[in-house]
C-alpha cells in the first residue's frame, strides 16, 4: 500500500493542466514510532496546502488532471478516458514499522455501468485480484491480499460514476 501511495506525489508532474476543472488530491502520512503526521492537498483549481512537522504554506499550482492514464494500481487502471475527480490517500506506518492505510479514487468513466463493472471484473481477475459482485461494484483483495471495494453507478446511459477504495480503514 505504501508503495502505491509514494508514487502518488510524482502524478502532478505528469498531469498538470490549466482546461477545465482539475482533479482535488489529498495525501495524509501518520507514524505511530513517532508521532509526526505531514499533509499535502490540491484542490481542483490548483490551490495547494503542505503541512509537515516545522513548517505549513500553501501555494498556488496549475490545476492537475489525473485520468485512466495517470492511475495504475497493482496492474490495474481506470476505465479507458476516465478523469479522476478526487484522489485521497492516508498512509500510515504502524508499530514496527508496518504500513497501513487507505487509497480512495473517485472517478468518471465514459461508458454505462454494466460495461466499467464487466471491464473492471475481467482486468483485476486477470492481475489475481479475489473478486466478487458487491451490488453494482465490486468487492475483494488485489493480488497483495488488500481489501478493495468498488461501487459504481449509472450516470445517465453511458456515464458511471465510481469510488474505489483499497486498503483497511
């Protein structure tokens, strides 16, 4: 989970943007060895916020857009021509030294509901994700034994709108 989550700071780079609204990005690390907590959040005008143990600013960024080719997770990545809308990742190490923590993407995804589901179904069970049905989305572990949990819903008859979340909470 730690991995995915470190890699999440470089997404910026890659996808900076001044069209339309950008994606709103959230990344919180807590340590229980010691107690130290840093923050760093974009909204989806560019307006970012760091908050680490001495210091606090906030900056103004272009605005940054994520979509199906800025996201991979274990193998994994959004529906083809999905934007990301909102990316919210809390990470932390644990006693020992242990990572934990969850990742939540919302998304939008060009094609109706039972087509993302099915697309998504195939591409995880393919990366040896356990997956099973969970109402309109999906549910299980990816392939390094993480729950996820993906709901969808129909955004009109070619729109769906989506939220996964991996890791325990």
């Amino acid at each position: 989970m730690l991995r995915f989550a470190l890699l999440l700071p470089l997404l910026p780079l890659a996808a900076c943007d001044g069209s339309g609204t950008g994606t709103s990005i959230k990344i919180n690390a807590k340590s229980d060895e010691n107690g130290s907590s840093t923050t760093v959040s974009t909204d989806g005008n560019g307006q970012a916020a760091i908050k680490v143990p001495g210091f606090e600013g906030a900056i103004k960024l272009p605005q940054i857009h994520v979509n199906a080719e800025n996201f991979d997770m274990n193998g994994v990545k959004l529906y083809p021509n999905s934007q990301v809308r909102s990316l919210n990742v809390d990470a932390k190490s644990g006693d020992g030294g242990k990572d934990q923590g969850t990742v939540d993407i919302a998304f939008e995804s060009p094609a109706a509901l039972a087509t993302v589901q099915g697309w998504f179904r195939d591409k995880m069970t393919a990366r040896g994700f356990k997956v099973e049905a969970d109402g309109t989305g999906l549910k299980g572990t990816t392939n390094e034994g993480e729950p996820f949990r993906l709901a969808l819903s129909a955004d009109g008859d070619r729109k769906t709108k989506g939220k996964l979340e991996v890791g325990s909470k």
